[in-house]
C-alpha cells in the first residue's frame, strides 16, 4: 500500500457516512439502529426506559391525605447524602400520628442512587422520571417539600406500569390478609368473650 | 532576573532558558482537574510534575461513615466511566469479607456488565485519545455512538446510563428484565462491524501512526516496578490480567486471550484497548450463551435488600480486587462488625498509573505529552479519590 492511504481510507469511511445520512429518515428508533441523527430534543424525545430513576416522589393513593408514608424515617438514614428530612406529625394531645408533617428532599443533594425506594418498608417512596426541574434559585426550586413531592398512584402506573402492578398486587394482598386476619381476630374474640361469659356465669349462680 | 538573549548566541550551541508551563488544572486536554507543572527547554520537556488533588471529596472518609451498601452508590463516583466493575469490586470485597455465596445467574450477569463496561471505557478513551492528537471530535463520535447503545443497556436494568448502582452484596439488585438479554445479544453482534469500521478509520493512519508510534515508551522492567496495571502495563509486553491470574466471579470458564504490545508506546496502548474489545466481545458471547435462570441473590443476603444498615460483617478484613478497565482495582476494608466499615481504602488503578507520567514524558516534545496522558488512561474521580 502506498503512504498515506491509511488516511485515504479513513477518510472514505467519514465520506460514507456523510452521504448515507441524506438517505436516512429522521428518527429516534433509526438513531438506536446506528445512524448518526441528532434527535430535536424539545419537540421529539426518546421513550423513558421503566426503571430510569432520577429523583424521590411521594405516592398517595385517591386523595393527597392519603399518603402512604408513616414517617418511619428509614429512608432518611438509609440515604446515602442524606438529602431527606422527616419530621412526625402530632396531634393536639401530643400523640404521634403515622404521618409526616414535614417532608424535605433537597434535590441539590440527591445522587439518584435509589436507596430510598429499595429501603422503604411501606412502599410509599419511589424514584420518579422527571428531570426538567431547572429553576433560578437553587434554595427554593431545589428543596422539594412534601406538597411538591405528592404524586397519585396513577402517576406511578404511567411512568412504571409492571412494578405499579406487582406493588399494587402485593398491597391488595396483604390489605386482604390483614382484614381477614382482623375479621379473625374479632371472631375469635367474640367467641372469647361469650365463652368467658358462659365461663363466667356458672360461679355467679353457683 | 531573566536572561535576555544576545544575538551572538545563536551560534553552534545555543544557550536557552527553560520555561516553566501550567498544563491544567482547567484544560480540556487533562480531562478533568488536572494540573501538569512542565518545565521545558525549547519545546522539550526536562521535568513534569503532575499536582493531583483538584477533585478530592473524602470518598474513603465517607465510606467509614456509611453503611456497606450505602458505599455502593459513591463506587459509581470514582471511575464514573465503569460504574459497574466498581460495584463488582466492591460487592467482592464485602463478598470476601463475610463469606457470602453469589447465585450462578447474578454471576453471568456480573460478568456479562463487567465486559459491557469495558467496552465503553475502551471505545471512548480511544475516541479520546484521537481529541487529544487532534482529530477533534471524529473518532469520539463513532465511539459514543456504540457507547450510547450499551448505556440504553444499562439504563433498562440499572437504571441509570452511568451511575448505575447495580450489584449488591450476594447478587445483583434486580433481575434483567424481559428482552434485555435479546438486546444485549443484538448489540454485541454488531460490535464487530463498528470495530472494523473503527479500525479502518484509525489503525492504519499514518498521522496517527507517526504521532503514536515510539512516542512515551514505557520498558516492561519500569512498568513492573512502579505497579502499573491493565491495559498500559500489558502494552509494555507483561502478561499480567487479574481475570487470568485471580480467576475471580467465573471468568474461569471463558476461554479468552490477553492481548499484549511490544514496545509499550502510545500506539501499543491504544492497539492493546482494541483488541482487549474484541476479547471482551468473545466473553460476552460465550456469557450470553450460558446464562441459566434462577435467582439473582443468595437467599441470605436478599433480606438488606430492604435493610442495608442491618447488614453487619464480622470483624475482619478483606482486599479483593477485580480487573478493571483501567488496571487493578481493589478494596480494602477492615470491619470491627458495626454496620459502616472500620477502615476503608481504595486502590485506584487511574491514580498509581499516573504516577509514571514523568518518566514516560522527560525528553518528549510537549505536543506529545498530551497524548501520552490521554494513553494512561485517567479520570479524575478515581485519581483524586
């Protein structure tokens, strides 16, 4: 081979993708297949993969008071940077309610590790698909509170459908199991408290 | 005081001031925050001290105060390029540490990421390579668009293109899902044909070939002595993979072979990351072809699934190390059995490697010390751990 055709076949290569790229319709599953396109990121978007995780959401389900969270405080001290702030709920007399009061992620601390949504044992923290959160100011744009993190269950099915599925499953199943063990109980109970009753009567008579 | 110069001094022996230069520690060219003290004499370097330090972030104090698999997360952070053979570095040394037994499944797709991740990094530090000789951007964009295929890979089972945060202690966080085997498989099957396409814009360049050839020769006996490893070492002609020698996970039972230069230079190191792919890709093949069903996580690790801070080891200590895409990568970890770790130490491949710089570049044209740093191979994360 001669001197320099090295380059002259780099550059044939570089020449054959010049001229394939007027000949490929603009995309974004012809950009997976391995052309070169650049995709006009506003207006056309890839398709979100379901597990992409970027930052914490609250879930609720029906209504926002309904959340899911009892301010167990796991998430917190499972976080790696610990960006989450938890403070419990009280009522008038002072008693602990199983809801927060204040619920803080400061986004500007989050590493998108997924620890929070692996660690919560009530299923009520999980890893949400929006990234456009740019704001001016960094102190309030970027500390979510809790009314900012509240997103419906049905949010949850948009973005991850076959995890809102399993976890749904899994929660309607131990609602059931918890409800039959409450009738159980009751019966159980019930049939106590009229046997103690029948246990009890014959002394009085006696 | 400086001297001025006298025309009568260009005669037979010029006599030359050295000049003292700043390379970094913002420039483009150090790929990351990294500053090279040059001293040079016309454009010849005499001395080059590299100054490190621009990025550190305490990572091993913050692992002393984290829980095992909290430390997970901040792994991603050190070589942010192979996010995932530092998790399996780090998931191994806490695997050595309380003796815990890893599924077969979770073992292939360890295996099969590790390879993945060595893939890109190759691709893309030779793409950057080609910048710092300056082919500006050409190469690097034939490089990510392969690179951009394998992260949509990671970021359908981990979750994240990067920062992937994949392997737990005894497997891996969740199973692959549904069709990302298939995927995998079309990706990797069509990773030959960009190699060759890559290969024929690059190896035989003649430019490239004058600019890397003989440029920053490292002799094997230097290499040993200083403890380089991965990919520059194996340029320099020493047979020497941890994936050999260690034998760790199961790269026992693929048949593969090392790849190895001869005369150390930039150009070996940069035909070594070549051909390391395609070895990569004969693993992934034979991975791909193997993998069994069953479970990701050994039955006695999978509940800190849910509670990583009950995870407690024994007292002890373990060093495991893994070959990474840059070298040797191992950690080094004491517990005295409470949740965060004792004492916690990282070897760097990226780090050690760079310490040979000076001596790889003494008598070099300053031109050719940009290249010689873009053939080590760094990133900052990990050298200023």
């Amino acid at each position: 081979m001669f001197y320099g055709s090295g380059v002259l076949r780099g550059m044939l290569v570089t020449l054959k993708h010049f001229v394939t790229s007027y000949f490929i319709r603009r995309s974004p599953e012809t950009m997976r297949s391995g052309a070169l396109v650049t995709l006009q990121y506003p207006e056309e978007r890839l398709k979100e993969k379901e597990r992409y995780r970027n930052f914490p959401f609250l879930i609720y389900d029906k209504t926002p008071d309904n959340l899911r969270c009892v301010a167990c405080d796991i998430c917190a001290k499972e976080c790696p940077p610990k960006c989450i702030y938890i403070v419990r709920e009280f009522d008038k007399d002072g008693k602990p309610l199983k809801r927060p009061a204040v619920f803080d992620i400061d986004f500007t601390v989050c590493m998108n590790c997924g620890i929070c949504e692996e660690a919560c044992p009530f299923d009520a923290i999980f890893m949400d698909h929006e990234f456009e959160i740019a704001g001016g100011n960094r102190q309030e744009k970027l500390l979510f509170h809790k009314d900012d993190l509240l997103k419906p269950n049905e949010h949850f099915h948009k973005i991850r459908p076959t995890d809102a599925e399993t976890i749904d499953k899994r929660l309607r199943e131990a609602d059931e199991k918890k409800k039959a063990a409450e009738a159980a109980a009751k019966a159980k109970a019930a049939a106590a408290q009229q046997s103690s009753q029948t246990a009890a009567q014959p002394p009085k008579t006696a | 005081m400086e001297k001025t110069f006298t025309l009568q001094d260009l005669g037979a022996s010029i006599d030359t001031q050295t000049l003292e230069v700043n390379i970094g520690p913002q420039h483009p060219s150090t790929h990351g925050v990294f500053r090279m003290n040059v001293v040079l004499d016309g454009e010849t370097i005499l001395s080059l001290k590299p100054v490190m330090g621009y990025l550190h972030r305490n990572h091993e104090q913050i692992a002393e105060n984290m829980s095992y698999t909290g430390t997970m997360p901040y792994t991603d952070r050190l070589d942010y390029f192979n996010s995932m053979s530092n998790n399996l570095a780090w998931a191994m040394t806490v695997e050595k540490l309380a003796n815990i037994d890893v599924p077969e499944r979770a073992q292939y797709i360890r295996v099969i990421m590790a390879e993945l991740t060595r893939i890109v990094n190759h691709v893309s530090v030779i793409g950057f390579l080609l910048n710092d000789l300056g082919a500006f951007f050409t190469p690097v964009l034939y490089a990510f668009r392969e690179r951009e295929k394998i992260l949509d890979l990671f970021e359908e089972t981990a979750g994240s293109r990067m920062m992937c945060n994949y392997l737990r202690f005894g497997g891996i966080k969740r199973d692959l899902p549904a069709g990302t085997l298939e995927k995998i498989k079309s990706v990797t099957s069509n990773l030959p044909k960009f190699l060759d396409e890559f290969e024929a814009l690059l190896s035989k360049n003649e430019i490239l070939c004058m600019r890397c050839q003989n440029v920053g020769v490292l002799p094997a006996e230097l290499a040993v002595s200083a403890s380089i490893t991965g990919p520059m070492l194996r340029a320099s002609g020493v047979n020497y993979d941890i994936r050999k020698v260690d034998r760790y996970s199961i790269y026992d039972r693929f048949k593969f072979r090392v790849p190895l230069g001869s005369k150390g230079d930039v150009y070996d190191r940069y035909y070594v990351r070549v051909l390391e792919i395609r070895e990569s890709l004969k693993i992934l093949e034979q991975a791909l072809k193997d993998i069994p069903a069953g479970e990701t996580i050994s039955k006695k690790m999978a509940p800190f699934l849910k509670a990583p801070r009950n995870f407690k080891p024994p007292v002890g200590e373990a060093y495991a190390r893994v070959e990474a895409p840059k070298g040797e990568l191992g950690f080094y970890v004491v517990s005295d059995g409470t949740p965060q770790p004792w004492r916690y130490h990282v070897r760097a491949p990226s780090f050690i490697n760079l310490t040979i710089l000076e001596d790889m570049c003494i008598g070099q044209k300053i031109a050719d010390a940009i290249v010689i740093l873009g053939s080590v191979d760094i990133v900052l994360g990990e050298v200023d751990h």
